[in-house]
C-alpha cells in the first residue's frame, strides 16, 4: 500500500485499473461472442456436414437399391430362388457385387437360409435379422458376422415373398475417413451400435464409450429416431457432437453416426484477433497509464506544492505558492496565498499580544522573563552588568478608586509614554498593574541612579486627565547583576524590596538594594509563618488603655490592643507584626478574634464603661464584616452601644465606597465609630463630611507639640471647637502630664488617653483600675 500513498500513484492507478477493467469486460465480451459464434459455427457446420454425410449415405443407399431391386425382380434370379439353384444365386451376386465393388451380398431365403456369394460366408441367421426383414426394414445399418455395414433390403417374390436379397457396403475406418473428408471442416466421424448388453461401444474397436454427456445423447437419439431420425446435436466438454441414427430395430436405434468436432479448433482461427486485442489492451492500458500519470503530475505537483507550504506553515514559516493557472487548483493556491498572509499576520498580532502589555503596548512579563535570559547570558559571556529597575507609582490606587479606573487608564499610559522617552534606549516593560520594570545593561551605580532620579523627575511633573490635575510620583527600587544575583527571579526580588523601602522612607525616591533589606523580608516572612502558628495555637491575648472623661473624671471606655505572647520571645509589640498580618491577609482572622475577646471580656465591665477596637483597612476589603460584628455582640450579649469602632482615615484612601455603606449599617446597629489618628491625612474635612462619626481621635502629634508650639494648640483648639460644632467627642491621644490634661479641659476635649493615667494592662487588671480611678475621684 505504500507506492500508492501518493495522489499521482493514486490517480494513475485508478485510472489504469478502470481502463484495466474496461478492457477485460471488452475483451471477456469478445471472447464470448466468438465463442458463442464459434459453436453456433460448429454446430452449423457440423449439421452441414451431417447433411453431406447423410446425401452420401442416402446416395449409396439409393445406388444399392438401384442395383437390389432390379435383381431382385429378375426372373431367372427369382427362378433360382426358388428352385434352390444356390450356384446361380452366387453368380448373380458375384456379378453384381463385381460391378459395384460390394463386399457382402446375399440372399436370405423364405426358410431362414442364406446364400451369400461364397459358400463359406453362407450361414443361419438369427431370428432377429429375419423379424427385422419381415417387419419391413429395408435400408441402414447391419450387423453381419461381427462386421457394420451399409446395407439394403428387396422383396424377391414369386409371386409370393420367398426370400430377401440384400447388399451391403462395408462400414469401417477407412469408409468413415472417407466421410469425414467430405465434411466442410474436420469433422471425426465414427459408427457407433448398441452391444446385446444395451451398452453403445464404438463399431471399430468395440470399446465402449464412457463420456457420459455422449452416451446420454446417444439414449436421447436411440429413444426418438422414428421421430427425429436427424440426430441430435449437442455441446459437450468443449466439443460439439452430433449423434444420427443409422439402423432401427422396433423403433429404437440400434445404430449411429457419431459426429464431434472440438470448439477449441473452431475458435483457433480467432486467436490473432484476440491477441490482436490483447495487444491493443495492453498497448491502451500503457498508453492511459502514461497519460494518466502525466495528468495526475500536473494535478498533484501544485498540490504538493500547497502540501509542502502547508507543513512550512505549520511551523510557523510564512511562505506562498506560485498561482499558475486560473482553475479550481489555481484559485486554491490563491486562497491559500490569501490564508498564509493572514495567518502571518494574526501570527504576528498575536505574537505581539503575548509579548505586550495590551493597555501601554509596553513589553510584558513574558518577554521581560526572555530578555533577562538573553542580559544575564550576556553577562556571563563578557563580564558585563545589569541594573534592574522596579518602578511603583505613588497613590496610584487612591486616584484610581476616587477617580475611575478610565482615569487611572489614562495615568497609566501617559506614565508608559514617559518611562519609553526617558529610558529610551533601555528595555522598559510594564510587570503588572502600577508597576513597571527597565532593564539597563553594563550601567555603572551612579549610571542607574542618574537614571532612576530622570524617571523620577519626569514622572512627578503634572499632568491633567479629563479635567482632574493629577501629580504622580514614582518610587523605584534597584538590584544589579552580578553583585546581587544572576537569577532573574532574584533581581526583580531584590529591587522590588529596595522599592518598598524607598515608599517606606518617603516615596518619590529610589534606593539600591542592600543584604539588610533581604534579611528584612526573611524576617517578615518568619513572622508570618510564626503568625499562622499563633493563630492556630491561640497566643495573643489582649491588653487594654483606658480613656478618661474630662467631664465625668471617670473611665468612660478602654481601647482593646492586642499583644503576641510569642513562645520563647515573650509579648510582640503590635507594631512588629501587624504589619506583616495586613500584607498577608492574616489580620482578617486576627481581627476577627480581637473583636470576639474584646466583647466577650467587656461585657463583664460595668455597664458605662466601652471597649474601642481598631479595624483594618483589610478587614473592610472582606466580605462579612458586618455579621462578623453582629456575631460578636449577640454572641457576648455587649450592648452596641457600648462597641467602638476606631478606623483610620487610610480607609477612605485606599478602600471603595463599600466602606461607607458597611460603616452606616454598622452605625444603625447602634456601634459608635471613631476617627483615629485625625489631622494627619489630606483631605480629614471631607471625611467628616461624608459620615457622620461619633468620636474623633486626636493624634499624638500634635498632643506633644500641645504647649510647646502656638500652632499645635491652635489646631488642636479648631479640631474640637469643629467637633462640638459636628456633635462629635474628641479623644487626644499620647497625654503624659497634669498640664496637658488642663489645657485639653480648656479647648473642651472630651476624653483624653496616656500614660499619665495608664499604661495597657492585662484584661484582668481592668476592673480593679476602674474602681480604683473611681475612689480616687469620688474623694
């Protein structure tokens, strides 16, 4: 099967089997039209022949008639007939015998005696020759002393029958030969007689004959020779015959002619015509074979062509086909043409998708990954560097969530735009969201911090988005290879963290990574695998710092902090791991357990006395706080209005407008809200404006600065005379002396909180400074 996987073998094949096909059902057709022709030659030719043979026959039947009738009505031979005058009857039959050249002729008396031409060949006959004279055969066939002859019979009467005068021509070999020489083709032509056993042997050599399809034809012709005494012709086993009887006894042949002449010799005359076809089939079937594979060529060579561009294409190899005609094989190749183009082109698009960020059309992570492979094998190659700079645009999530996510779009274009023209020359590609990266190869330090301090500069000019004056910094971090790495996964590490130290010291500003800031990070992540075993084994606790009412000189509510009892360390301060526990996403379940205990413990204070809890701007981001809250306080049996909520104003910068619709549900519940840390963001005003708070917490800040500076006390003085106009209390945070305390009662400040009253205590200490500060002042 594999010659013919090709198209060409294929076509050429089928075409040659088809004419193959044709040829053989033409010649399978002339073969049986000769055949059929032949035999109906033969047998034709053999009737013809039997007529011949059988006009002889009757022709030398009739000439022994002529001779045995006028004999036989002599008289002086019918005289010695009947006077017995047997030397007289054999000289008449010598003599006429001698004239025709008989080699039998006798006489067969009345009484049964014969009297032939030669006193030895005299003999009795058997009552059957007698029954068939005296039933009134007359010629045919006659079996006489072993020996077939042609024989005829006549009446000798005087004037009644006294006898039978017959004369008979010998029917042998040579008698047969002649015969069948007379025939128009070479016909075999033999006697044949049925044997006293009813079995038909053949007359010459007394064998009998054993073709079964001859001797059935012989009974066939035996049974109906009154009837049909032309013989039956017949095929059989490639030959034809034809059976004739000769001589009759009761209606039933006794004896035949048999006549056979071979079909194959018949059809031999034809064999140049069917070698004549023969030739020309196989002649025809080389020529459709050569013009078939001609043909198919032409067909299947455009088609390879296709074949062959098809597998290129499918490597991602464009290329075209030659079009070199304007039927359906040309217009395919035009199409594929067409096609290939296309391909390219999407192939080329969509080469660029991978590769590109869609938004800023700046290189992505992807090919980031691949250029970092082909610097660093550089580098390794000629001993070069490499810095990599991680860039990170300043408030970009605040402008993005107040201002929609088209404006920060917008920004982050216009950024893309400024990073490609001030580092150009560089590889600068955009590694996700705000963020993005330039590669500088062989810089010297001072090199990439030149650089770094460009973008920075160019970044921090103004731009104007829909209307919207916006001013966004930038802070970058730097790594370099080899000194830091000559992993890729690394570099961007190391200058990621050098970028977030320099947000930390400030933003709008870049710094190089330095082992410390490693060592940093390996500290926070230790810090958080321990805070997933905190949580799991319970080892916070809480401590609480109370608040005093300045006009009821009691405590009015205690703010729940919490301490990590770290096993080995003894408490963790807050401010070592809170930070880690919001950047992981571990302070929701923290939080969570804060707000339960911080109930659960309040509600076995006195009934004026509160618990504030401090939320994260990362619990807000979680779905269920709200519940989380509603949880706590059933769960406790803490009357709502005895939960506040201390939230910073980084919520409202870094958080969506879900925050105010959870803060108001919380509000309707009946939880106070508090503003911690006030005075210290951009836009505290509007803040207030937009939710009603019930408290706000003054920051430390401007509590030390309290009775040192005029400008601290005036803010402080504008930040509760606003909060009485608001209805709001306020609570100063971080008061240490008597004088302070004073100076807040003067402004009209609510609460105030410190170390000059107390330090955060264990939860069961709680109490007794309660009863404590009460007898304290009571007094």
């Amino acid at each position: 099967m594999g010659r013919f996987r090709s198209l060409q073998s294929r076509i050429t094949a089928l075409y040659s089997a088809t004419f193959g096909l044709v040829m053989i059902l033409v010649a399978i057709g002339i073969q049986f039209a000769i055949a059929h022709s032949a035999e109906d030659k033969v047998r034709s030719e053999l009737n013809s022949s039997a007529e011949v043979i059988n006009r002889i026959w009757s022709m030398r039947g009739q000439e022994l008639e002529s001779f045995a009738r006028p004999l036989a009505l002599d008289f002086g031979f019918r005289e010695a007939v009947a006077t017995d005058d047997d030397e007289t009857i054999r000289t008449a039959l010598r003599n006429i015998a001698s004239r025709i050249d008989l080699p039998n002729a006798f006489v067969v008396k009345y009484d049964g005696r014969v009297v032939g031409m030669r006193p030895e060949l005299d003999a009795r006959y058997n009552g059957a020759l007698w029954d068939e004279l005296d039933s009134g055969w007359q010629s045919g066939a006659l079996r006489l002393n072993g020996v077939t002859f042609q024989a005829v019979a006549a009446e000798i009467k005087a004037p009644a029958l006294i006898g039978w005068l017959v004369l008979g021509r010998k029917l042998d070999t040579d008698e047969m030969q002649q015969l069948s020489a007379l025939s128009a083709i070479p016909v075999s032509a033999s006697i044949v007689r049925r044997s006293e056993s009813g079995q038909w042997i053949y007359d010459a050599t007394s064998h009998a004959i054993t073709d079964k399809a001859v001797a059935g034809a012989l009974l066939r012709m035996s049974a109906s020779a009154v009837k049909h005494p032309e013989g039956i012709a017949e095929r059989m086993d490639g030959k034809m015959v034809l059976v004739r009887p000769l001589g009759t006894f009761g209606g039933a042949a006794t004896t035949g002619l048999l006549l056979d002449f071979s079909i194959a010799d018949a059809l031999a005359e034809y064999d140049l015509l069917r070698l004549t076809v023969l030739f020309a089939g196989a002649l025809g079937l080389l020529l459709v074979a050569y013009a078939s594979s001609r043909i198919a060529r032409h067909i299947v060579r455009p088609i390879s062509a296709l074949e062959k561009a098809t597998r290129l294409l499918a490597k991602g190899e464009w290329t075209t086909v030659p079009v070199a005609s304007e039927d359906e094989i040309g217009a395919l190749s035009s199409s594929f043409n067409a096609m290939s183009a296309g391909i390219a082109q999407r192939e080329k698009r969509i080469r660029h998708m991978a590769y590109h960020d869609a938004l800023t059309d700046l290189p992505n992570r992807l090919q980031l990954a691949e250029k970092f492979d082909e610097l660093l094998g550089a580098i390794e190659s000629t001993e070069g560097g490499l810095a990599v700079l991680c860039l990170d645009i300043d408030n970009f999530k605040i402008i993005n969530d107040t201002l929609g996510h088209q404006v920060g779009d917008k920004l982050l274009k216009i950024a893309a735009d400024r990073l490609r023209a001030a580092a150009a020359g560089h590889f600068v590609a955009r590694t996700g969201g705000d963020e993005f990266c330039v590669l500088v190869v062989g810089p010297r330090v001072e090199t990439a911090g030149e650089l770094a301090a460009v973008l920075i500069d160019r970044l921090n000019q103004p731009m104007t988005i829909e209307g919207h004056l916006l001013k966004a910094g930038v802070s970058i971090g730097i790594s370099r290879a080899p000194l830091d790495s000559m992993v890729a996964d690394d570099l961007l590490k190391h200058a990621d963290l050098a970028m977030y130290a320099a947000k930390a010291a400030g933003r709008g500003r870049y710094r190089f990574f330095t082992t410390d800031l490693d060592e940093e990070a390996q500290q926070r992540r230790a810090i958080e695998m321990a805070l997933h075993d905190a949580i799991a084994n319970g080892e916070f606790e809480l401590y609480f710092q109370p608040l005093f009412d300045l006009k009821s000189n009691r405590f009015s509510a205690f703010e729940a902090l919490i301490r990590w009892n770290r096993p080995g360390q003894g408490l963790v301060s807050p401010q070592d791991f809170i930070g880690v526990a919001e950047e992981t996403g571990l302070i929701v379940p923290i939080g969570e357990w804060v707000l339960k205990e911080a109930c659960r413990i309040a509600a076995t204070w006195p009934a004026d006395v509160s618990v504030a809890v401090n939320f994260s701007t990362v619990q807000f981001e979680t779905p269920g706080l709200k519940n989380q809250v509603f949880q706590a306080l059933a769960t406790s049996g803490l009357a709502p209005s005895r939960l506040e909520i201390e939230i910073t104003e980084s919520l409202f910068l870094e958080s969506s407008g879900q925050v105010l619709e959870t803060l108001h549900s919380l509000k309707q519940v009946g939880a106070r809200i508090a503003l911690d840390d006030f005075g210290t963001g951009f836009s505290s005003l509007s803040y207030l404006r937009r939710f009603p708070f019930d408290k706000i917490k003054i920051d430390r800040s401007f509590i030390m600065e309290l009775l040192k500076t005029r400008e601290a006390n005036a803010v402080v003085k504008a930040i509760t005379d606003l909060a009485a106009a608001l209805n709001m209390e306020t609570t100063a945070e971080g008061v240490e002396d008597a004088e302070q305390v004073e100076a807040l009662r003067a402004h009209g400040c609510t609460n105030v909180q410190g170390f000059l009253f107390s330090r955060p205590i264990p939860a069961g200490e709680v109490v007794a400074l309660i009863q404590a500060c009460a007898t304290r002042y009571a007094a």
